[in-house]
C-alpha cells in the first residue's frame, strides 16, 4: 500500500426532501451572498429551483443566479459567472444539478478568487483557494458532489481538461433520490457506467497488497451492477436511487482510491471523444473501457480474473486464468449494452477517421498516460481501433 | 434506505514514518499550545514519543504531557488533564496510541471547554464543543481515530458509558502501519475482533435496501478476515498491517453504518463484562457476539444467511436457510479461535454467579436495548448465558 493522504470534509445531506434544508446549511457554512448555479429548466420545471430559494430566503440569505450549465460544461458561461461573482460580492456557490453544474460551480469558484484566466488552474497553475461550494445533486453520476475535482471543456478548441483540489470538495452536499426518480433511462444508464468507472480506474493498479480498497471497490460495483437496472426498469424506485446515489459518492470521493496508483487513461481518452462529438461522459466510458482493458488484459491477468471472479460472479478457470480475464470484460460489455449502453464507435456516432485528430489533440507526443499500462501514442491509437 | 447525514472531516495521513509530520499538522490545524497525551511507557520506549516532541519542536509549537492512560481508559485521568488544560491554557490535544488514549482525549477535549463534570456528556448531556484532538495511533482496533465516539469508564462504580458527536472527530490523524508492528499478538487479535464488531453492530439491522452499506461492511469484513491471521503470523508484516490498520478506520467511521438501524445491544454487553472484569475489550466482544448472534438469530434468517455466504464463503443451504445461517456464527467462532481469543466466558475468567450483577448495573430495567431485536433484561440475561 502507497503512503496517502485522505480528507473528505463534505458533510453529506442524503434522503427524502432534504434540500428544504439548504438554507439550514448555507447559513451554519457562513455562506452570505449566494449564487445558484444549475443548467437546464428542469430544476425550474420541477419545483425544486423554488423550493431552494424558499429555504435561502427563510434563513435571510441573499442571492442570485445563473442558469444554462449544458453537459460537457463549457468555459463560456464559467466566465460570466466569475464576472457575477465579483460585481455581486458573492461568497457561496450553490450548484443545483448534477456533475456538469457542479464542476462548472467548481470552476467559478476558482476564478472568483484569482485575478488570471480560471483556465489556467486546468493547465496545470497550482490551485490555492476557493469560494465555497454547496451542491443539490439531481443526477447520480459524476461524483463531483464529494470529489476534488472538476473537468470543464474550452470553447477555444474544445479540449476538456481536469483541475483537483481538496479545495474544491464541497463544503455540504445535499443527496435527495427522489431528485433522480425523474432521470430519462439513458441518463440513468450514462451515470452508472460513470461510476463503474470512477471504480475501475482506480481498480485497475499496479499496487499491491491493497485488499481494503480492493473489496471496497468490488462492494461499490456489485451494488451498482445489482441497483442499476432496477432503476431503469422501475425509474421511480426510490431504494435503488438511493443506492445508486451513495455508490456514486464513494465510488469517487477517493474512499476505494487510497494508497494505491489509479490509472485514468480510459477517462482521458473518453474526453477526446466527448469533446469532440459532445456524446455523454457515461455513454463515452462504456464504448472506452472495454477497449482500455482488452488492450492492457496481459499486463496483469489475475487482476482481471479477479475482477472477473469477485465482481461479476465468473467460475475461475484455473487452468486458464485468461479465459476467465476476458470473461469478465465481456460480462462488463454485456451489462453495458444491457442498460442501452453503446459499446462501440458506430453505435456512438464516432468515426475511425477521426482517431488520428484525437491521438493529436490529447497530446501526448513523446509522453505516456495511464499508470497500470504507460500508453504512448501508438498504444492509443491502437485501444481507438479496438473501440470502432 | 433511512434519511442521514454523514459528516467525517478527518485529514487522515497515512503511512510509512508519517508521525515526523505531526508539528506540520497541528500548525495547519491552528495549534499553538499543545497537550501530549499518552499511555504507558511503550510510546517513550519505543522513541515515538521522542520523533513527535521533536517535530513539534521544530514547528515551534509549546506543549505540556500527560501519560498514564489504561486499557477501558479511566475518569480519575480525565480530571487530571482537564485541570492541566485549563491551567496550562491548551488549545489542542494530541493522543499518542490507541482506542484508549484517544478516548480518554476526547473526554479531556470536552471538559477543558466546560464548567461542569465532564461526566455529564456521557450521561446524556448535550455536546455542544471540545477543544480540538488529533492523533497518532499505535493499535489497530477502537476506530476511535475516525470516530465521533468515546468510550470511558468511571471509577465511582466501573460504569463504562460513551458519548458521541461531530465535534470529537479527530481533526487529523496519522496512521503509520509500522507503529502497530511491535503489537503483541494478543493486541493484534482483540483489534481485529473489536473492528469487525464496529462492522457487524451496522451490519445486523431491520432497515431494508441497503445494499451499498452491505457490500461496503462485507469489504471491510473480508479484509480482516484474510489480514489478521498474515499479521499474526509474521507481526512485521507491513502490508497486513496497513489493510488492518485502513480497515479500522472505514469500520467505524460509519462509511458502513450510513442510512441504516445500528444495534450495538453487544457492545453494551461487552461493556459491563471489561467494566467489571477489566477484559480487553475485543476479547469481550469476541465472548459476547456470537452468544447474542444465537440468540437473535431467527428474527432474520436471511440476513445471517447472506453474513454466512457472502463473508464467510458458506454454501447456501436453500432447503435449510437456518443451516446456512448456523454456519456463519460457527465461522465466526472458529476464526475468534484462531486468532487466539476466548469465545466463552471461562476463557475470559467471567463467571457465570456474577450475571445478575451485570444485568443490574446494565440498567435496562423495564426498557429494552438494541435495534435488530429490542432487548429485555430477561434476554440479556439469556445471552449472557448463551456465553457462559
């Protein structure tokens, strides 16, 4: 096991009507000056943008908004919002939404406090301070609801990039499943394969003896495997939001991360492709992945085979631990297409000609990404073909 | 799944010779005057102690020291240190050991930032604020570390009571696996059966769906089952050590324990056998757990069905669940045993004649405790003969 740190500060909210409770919080969290940040109509359409602001406005609190986050949040609507926050004094970011808004909240935050470009901190400026964020999560998902992180896509070129900082956890998190009830399938779908993926990039490890987040890490993905078509064939089930809703916290807020490397090359590829096509993250993982460990299988074939035995159930051939190893990555592809997942390109709307833009764009040059195989271009390149 | 909230702001800092950093810590944690608490002399043996005076040294940090603490960590200390911090004006504690030493902080924390008797707070007084702790822990076991819990026993009739809030959770701790190392072996055992205490008080409840809390606490389980016996067949295994030491942690911490009924009717046994016998704890638990598994066993047969299967690898008997169940606590004693702990109370030295006396001083009298089967005075009894 690595030597690591693990601070997760958000102090979690979770159950029925709980976002009543904004207010409560935003005040014991010293928020004065609120901005609400949230996408879509759907929050106003649903009430619950209403109720939100009943609760801010019970407790005194002041505040004001900016709507209009869309998926793959751009960088566009990051700049107004930074603009707001100075020219209204604001104090406290709440984000109504799911990952997109709150890494959006997340970026505004960073630039309401720097006097640069926001975009700097995602290339790399080393971030030092923060507004606080609240989140009131509406999509089960992306896990920036306990996470360090944000990722933002620049209108300049389209590249979308990652910035981490225990800063950026939230300060509270309200975690309503009633919220996602509403959730299309396809959406619901896109969320759970997220989240197997924020699992399995940390799962995937060159590190050994790490059997605690190993198990924990199996414990998250068997739960989404068994709640998530529960969810899609009975949306408004409330128990399989909730435990879909919890797995998508711990799959991301580092619970089953610590002490061991994380590799994160499927994400990284997944963002050429949903910065290029702007298909969902989720639906980007699900077509990634498979190709990502078919590719790396060799690398460590008991790994697989466990991943294969504990997690989805396979008879180890002891014999043959390979056959066991793809074993598991097909049940994987299996279940993915079983929650109308795509797993391939075609069914994605992407193109082979296109991989030669995104092996240049995700610039890797003479470098390599990944920790549980370092990929250099060619490896990239070749995991894209696997993926048409 | 039950509404909740889940609020762990501990920075956790984890690993190999990281108690060199703890004057970096309290400086970050805004400490400037400092008191060292500890046990017996095994931290000044050792030169634990003396790493951590340095570093604090080095950071320019006063601070003052109380050593004595013992196992089921006693009142008569407390007022001690509540004295000395009130006189001394110390704004920080830092426990330097185990589940006792960290206990016994946190009741000092409570007292210097109040009038009355510290006793109050386990008494049921309200908790409003503590001084704040950190720790550096030597023993695998109490989960004190994450906790919002301490546990203390008082010396005007050996009541051992707890008292619980968000305020005593330490605000860092620094878990080095090579501290634990030097662990006799009996030590080594009563952690392990005290961790999966934590685990299996969350793990046996009537709330329903919870699947992701199941799965997490069946992780945790596991890990311990594979690590303890690695870790008491070779003490200086790092890694064992470290799985334990992380799983400890995540046992009580409530990562399990969120959204559902917890029972912890064993514990308050355990507490009126160590209280009056002074038994370690683990080694209580280990006497008590399975005896009250026996006896609440049928009010959820599935439920000890599935801790048979999923934890302790059972067949599943589909014609004869109860079989299944059996199974799972006999599994359960056999690996206490082979870890060297007592399961009976003959092994313990308790005696069966002094069962009214600890039923008594429980003091349920027409209440009953427990969440999975509400217990009577008459059933505690019953358990307690179970045990014999």
């Amino acid at each position: 096991m690595n030597n690591f740190n693990f601070y997760s500060p958000t102090y979690f909210v979770f159950g029925k009507e709980r976002e009543n409770e904004a207010g409560k919080y935003i005040k014991r969290f010293n928020g004065t000056r609120v901005l609400i940040h949230y996408g879509s109509g759907s929050v106003i359409k649903s009430g619950l943008l209403q109720r939100v602001k009943k609760s801010l406005t019970e407790n005194g609190i002041y505040f004001t908004e900016l709507g209009g986050v869309v998926p793959n949040p751009r960088s566009g609507l990051v700049y107004t919002g930074i603009e707001l926050c100075k020219k209204d004094k604001i104090d406290f970011i709440l984000a109504v939404g799911g990952g997109s808004v709150i890494d959006s909240a997340k970026a505004i935050a960073l630039g309401a406090e720097y006097d640069g470009d926001f975009w700097d901190f995602y290339c790399g400026k080393r971030i030092e301070k923060a507004l606080p964020v609240a989140t009131i999560l509406t999509l089960t998902a992306a896990g920036s609801e306990g996470s360090m992180g944000t990722v933002i896509t620049h209108e300049n070129g389209m590249l979308k990039r990652a910035a981490n900082h225990d800063v950026l956890r939230p300060v509270f998190s309200i975690l309503n499943p009633e919220l996602t009830c509403s959730l299309p399938a396809y959406q619901t779908a896109c969320g759970a394969i997220d989240m197997m993926a924020h699992v399995m990039e940390r799962y995937f490890t060159n590190t050994q003896n790490v059997e605690i987040t190993d198990r924990l890490a199996e414990g998250i993905l068997l739960t989404i495997i068994k709640e998530a078509p529960i969810a899609l064939a009975n949306p408004s089930n409330y128990e399989a939001r909730a435990n879909l809703m919890w797995a998508g916290m711990v799959a991301h807020n580092d619970t089953c991360g610590v002490g061991r490397d994380s590799d994160w090359s499927s994400h990284q590829m997944e963002h050429e492709l949903s910065g290029l096509y702007d298909v969902a993250h989720g639906a980007g993982l699900a077509v990634m992945f498979p190709a990502w460990m078919k590719y790396v299988m060799n690398h460590d074939i008991m790994r697989f085979a466990q991943f294969a035995v504990r997690v989805w159930g396979c008879e180890m051939n002891f014999q043959q631990p390979e056959e066991t190893a793809l074993q598991g990555i097909q049940r994987y592809e299996e279940f993915a297409k079983s929650l109308g997942m795509p797993i391939r390109f075609a069914e994605l709307g992407a193109k082979a000609e296109d991989i030669p833009f995104m092996v240049k764009t995700l610039g890797l040059g003479e470098n390599t990404m990944g920790s549980f195989v370092k990929l250099t271009e060619e490896d990239v390149k070749k995991i894209y073909e696997l993926a048409v």
